[in-house]
C-alpha cells in the first residue's frame, strides 16, 4: 500500500468516527426537537414517527400558559447574574493575588481552591440547607446564588488564575516605571487584556448555574422561587401520562441560550478548562 | 509681614485640602492601599472570607452533624450527640451495602465507557482539517445539556413503547419487541450507563484533544522516518504522553460521577428494586424525603473518605514533575 493510500484510509476512518460520535452526540437534541413539534397524539402512536406529520408549535405555546413561564425564566437569569457577578468579582482579586504576588501561604490557599471543588456536594447540602434556613434564605434567589458560589468560584479562581498567567509581567512594570499604581495597573492594564479570559470564564459559570438542578430542588419550594430546571422536572411530576411534546419544548428552550453561550465563547472556555485541569 | 504669614498658612491649607479631598478619592484611596504591603492579602480576603463561609462551615458541620442524631421530622428530639451509633447503623445497614456496590459498578462503568469513548473521538478530531470545528461543537454539546433535560431527554428515547431507541433496534433486528428498559432490574444500570456515556465522554474528548495537540509534531515526524505505522506511534508517543491527562481526568471524572445523584433522581429514582440505587442517591433521599439529616451526614462523609482516596491519587500525578512536564 502506497504512503497516500493509507493517508487517504486513516482519513476515512476518522471522519466515520466524527460522523458516528457526532450523531451519536447530537440525535437526542434533534429528536427532542422534532418530538416538540408533534401533537400528543403523533407522540403516542402505534407506528412511530420520525418527521412529524402535522409539524405544530402548540406545545411551545402551550408551554407558556401552563409554566409561570417569565417567574421561573426571570429567577433563573437572576440568580445566574448574581453568581457570575460574585465569582467573577472575588474570583478576579484572589486570583490576581495568587498569579502575580509570592506571599507565605500562597502556594497552600492554590491547593485548598483545587481541592474544593471535588468535595461531595451531597455532604454541603444538608449543612447548607441548615444554615439557609437559619439565615431566612431558603426560598430566595440570594440564597440560591451563594450556594452556586460554593463549587463556581473555586473554578473560576483557577480558570481567571490560567488567563492571568499568560499576560507578560513586562507590561505591567512597564506601566509602574511610568508611574501607575498597583491598581492602576489592574484596572488600565491588567483587565482589558484579560477581558476575554474572564468573559469565557463568566460563560462557562453561567452554564453551570443555569443548568443547577439538585440544590435548586431541595432549597426552593414554592413556585416564586424556583428556577427553570426545577419547574420543567416538576413539569413531568405527578402525572401520569408524561406530556413529552411540552417536555420536549422546554428542554428545547432551555438549551437555546446554552447553545448561543458556547458557540460564542467555545474556543476560550476549552482553553481555560484544559489548562486549569491539568496544570498543578 | 502678618499678611505674607497670612497668605502662607493660606497656601499651606489650600494645598492640605486638596490632598485630602484627593485621598479621599475613592479611585485615588485604593490607589494609595496599593502601594502597601497590605495589597496582596487584602486582594486575597474575600474570596477567602467567601470560602471559609460558605465551604469550610458547611463541610466541618456537615461531618460534626454524622455524630448526632437529627431528624426534622421530630423536632422535640433535638440534635443528641450519639458518637459514632449512626456509623455502626451504617455498617448493618444492607441498603448501604448495596448502594456501595452500585456506587462502585457505576463509577467504574461511567469512567471507563466515556473515557474510552472520549479517546477515540479525540483521536478522530485531531486527524481531521475540515471541518475540526463543527466537529468539535457538536461532540462537546452533550457536556452542557442540563441533567434535567438530558434526563428527560433519554427517558423519551428509552421509553418502552414510545422510544425511538426500541423502534430502531427492532427495525435492524436486535429486538424481537419493544424492551422496557427502566422497568427489567437486568437493565437499568446499562440504561443509566448509556446515558452517562452520553454526558461523559465529551469532557475526556476535550482534555485528551488539548493534550494531543500540545505533543510537539517533531516526534511524529521522527517517528516516520524511522517507518513506525500509526499504531505504533500511538503505542510510543500519544499514549505516554497523554498518561498525566489521562489519570487527571478519570479522577476529576470519578469524583463528579460519585457525587452527583442527578440522574438517578430524574431517571430511576433508585430502582427498580434498589439495583440503581447509589450512596449519592442514598443521602439524597435520606435527607430530604425522610428528613434523617444526621444519617445523610453519616453517609455523605463515608462519601467525602471515598472521595479523598481518587483526591490523593490525583494530586500525586499532579505532584509527579516528569510526568507534568511531558505531558505539556
């Protein structure tokens, strides 16, 4: 076999697997997507349907008059902006300090930060339910966005720390022999070059807590304070024939804003994500 | 002479003035905190602060609270300290026993399956030119779904008489009818597994492509020279390199598949039988559907020991200079 023989081979070969994987990874959103579109009664049938026959948006509408819709959409993006604002802003100034200051204890606070996040959340739930409890914030969106502050700012701590890194010092004592202060140099050096950086990190933290699911369910119980995940399983809760066409359209809504996220901010968040990772 | 003197002190309180109303310029006041040697530590407080409230607190009494007894549904009996009587509960107790076992079945299919999965996917998108970014999208999307909506989402493709996944395997013949997949105890796991695969394996395409990429290509070239087939370049080069990433990621990965009951919440609910039923799941429901808070923190920190195990192992190749160093 001649060298571009097998070339052309092992081109074939990997794009059967990029195909494969790729279908593999996308068919349930794409089902999930003609399966919204079907009435009840497409859903339900004998012989099942692939494209749906009377293609409708119903359960899209449907979905806005049985949901309090703007109630649970409104809290989740609340509590989303609430915890990407907490994460980034004390994110930012520990991770500042821990890239660019050598002070005692620095090296034993970037291990603490790395080891928190792979604590069990199940064994903060009952003490944080507890302690949300005692403070009046079981039920609120403050509450809600203090715990997502437990497991995000570790990681955004990390992912700020990697973008730091990779901005020469040169620059910054440049700006100090010119005669800026320290903050000075945060905020007229420092910031605009690590805005994209800091910008993936803040897509990916509202990824994270857009798509909470386990804390949102235990800490809010009534439907003022719930968040979107939370009311689309709770959506399916106690009925027995499960209305998957509604289903379906709620999930479809709620990854739309995902999808917009990561196609938008894809490369910077795989970057900051691999290097936090797997750096010490 | 008094008015020369007059308009000295003048002068000299005008220009203090000024200083003043600069300093207490907010902009220009941190401007001056910078210049101390207090900065550092004081960039560092909050987070800190944040940390030890909203972490530390929770985990110490979490753990302080798997030595009292505390069930909100009997509010009269209080928190009694009962030492170690919830553990020995524990050790008798054979729904722990089998949650343990499910625990560990999970977490070594739900590691293993992806990883393997996420590699040959990595292995593919690395070789590929066109079209690496679509590509890329489209294998990573799963990784960001909400669980509740991949849950559900796999819940209508397994359903047993509606799931497209029953029809399909009918149509090509490896059902001779439709499978109930969540109700047969012989397969809920492999279900579950399906859909954990799903999730998983994009996080180990991600880690593993980055990894492959940064191997310099000067050692592929070499490598051709001397003749070596792509297997065995492979064999010599990719995997060797890629060890590090490897081990930090199946241990990332083990830790997140042991602590997130999410899933088994959505899609099985423990069952049926108890053959899905995981120790995540376990304190879950131990806490808040029967309100047993003490034993859910007995169970939670038998967790956090487990966990510490896969925590240690990741450090040590964290720790490991040569491996870090070839690895990157």
């Amino acid at each position: 076999m001649s060298h571009r023989t097998t070339q052309r081979l092992y081109n074939v070969l990997a794009y059967t697997v990029v195909v494969i994987v790729g279908i593999f990874s996308a068919f349930p959103i794409v089902w999930t997507f003609l399966t919204s579109l079907k009435r009840n009664e497409d859903v339900v049938t004998k012989t099942l349907q692939y494209i749906p026959t009377n293609p409708t948006l119903e359960n899209y509408s449907e979905l806005w008059g049985r949901m309090s819709f703007i109630t649970l959409f409104g809290n989740s993006a609340i509590i989303t902006v609430m915890t990407v604002s907490i994460c980034l802003v004390i994110g930012s100034t520990t991770a500042y300090a821990l890239s660019r200051y050598r002070f005692p204890g620095r090296g034993g606070m970037m291990m603490v930060f790395l080891l928190i996040r792979m604590f069990p959340m199940v064994l903060m739930l009952v003490p944080l339910f507890i302690i949300l409890r005692n403070l009046g914030l079981l039920n609120s969106r403050l509450g809600l966005a203090l715990v997502y502050t437990t497991f995000l700012l570790p990681i955004s701590i990390w992912m700020i720390k990697g973008f730091l890194d990779a901005i020469p010092i040169d620059l910054e004592e440049a700006a100090r022999i010119d005669g800026a202060s320290r903050a000075g140099v945060i905020v007229r050096i420092i910031l605009p070059l690590a805005a994209p950086g800091i910008a993936a990190t803040a897509v990916l933290i509202s990824i994270a807590s857009w798509n909470e699911f386990m804390f949102a369910l235990m800490f809010t119980s009534n439907e003022q304070s719930q968040t979107w995940p939370v009311g689309l399983h709770l959506l399916v809760g106690g009925e027995f024939n499960l209305p998957w066409g509604l289903l379906s359209a709620g999930g479809i809504i709620s990854v739309i804003p995902i999808i917009i996220f990561f196609v938008l901010a894809q490369n910077s968040i795989v970057r900051g994500l691999t290097q936090g990772a797997v750096k010490g | 002479m008094s008015q020369l003197a007059n308009a000295d002190a003048r002068n000299k309180l005008q220009s203090f003035l000024s200083l003043y109303l600069q300093k207490l310029n907010p902009f220009s006041l941190i401007g001056h905190i910078s210049e101390t040697k207090y900065w550092a530590y004081l960039m560092i407080l909050p987070g800190l602060l944040l940390v030890s409230v909203v972490i530390f607190y929770p985990v110490v009494s979490g753990i302080w609270l798997s030595f009292h007894k505390y069930n909100l549904l009997r509010p009269k009996a209080g928190q009694p300290w009962v030492g170690l009587e919830q553990y020995q509960e524990l050790i008798n107790d054979p729904i722990f026993w089998i949650s343990l076992k499910n625990t560990f079945i999970f977490g070594v299919g739900n590691v293993i399956l992806p990883l393997m999965l996420g590699m040959i996917a990595a292995l593919a998108l690395n070789h590929i030119n066109r079209g690496r970014a679509l590509f890329r999208t489209m294998l990573l999307m799963p990784w960001f779904m909400p669980s509740v909506v991949a849950g559900h989402m796999w819940a209508l493709l397994l359903d047993s008489r509606l799931g497209v996944v029953n029809d399909l395997l009918v149509r090509i013949g490896l059902l001779d009818s439709y499978h109930a997949w969540f109700a047969d105890p012989n397969t809920t796991m492999i279900a579950v597994l399906m859909v954990g695969l799903w999730r998983g394996f994009p996080f180990f395409t991600l880690l593993l492509l980055a990894g492959m990429q940064s191997i310099p290509t000067e050692l592929y070239e070499a490598a051709s020279v001397d003749g070596a087939n792509p297997w065995l370049k492979y064999r010599a080069i990719t995997l060797p390199l890629l060890i590090p990433i490897i081990l930090v990621s199946v241990t990332l990965r083990t830790i997140a598949v042991i602590n997130s009951p999410d899933l088994f919440i959505i899609l099985t609910g423990g069952g049926p039988g108890r053959t899905t039923h995981v120790l995540s799941f376990y304190a879950f429901n131990t806490a808040f559907s029967e309100f047993n808070f003490g034993y859910a923190a007995t169970i939670s920190t038998i967790m956090l020991l487990i966990v510490t195990i896969f925590i240690v192992i990741y450090m040590r190749v964290l720790r490991n200079p040569n491996q870090q160093r070839s690895a990157t």
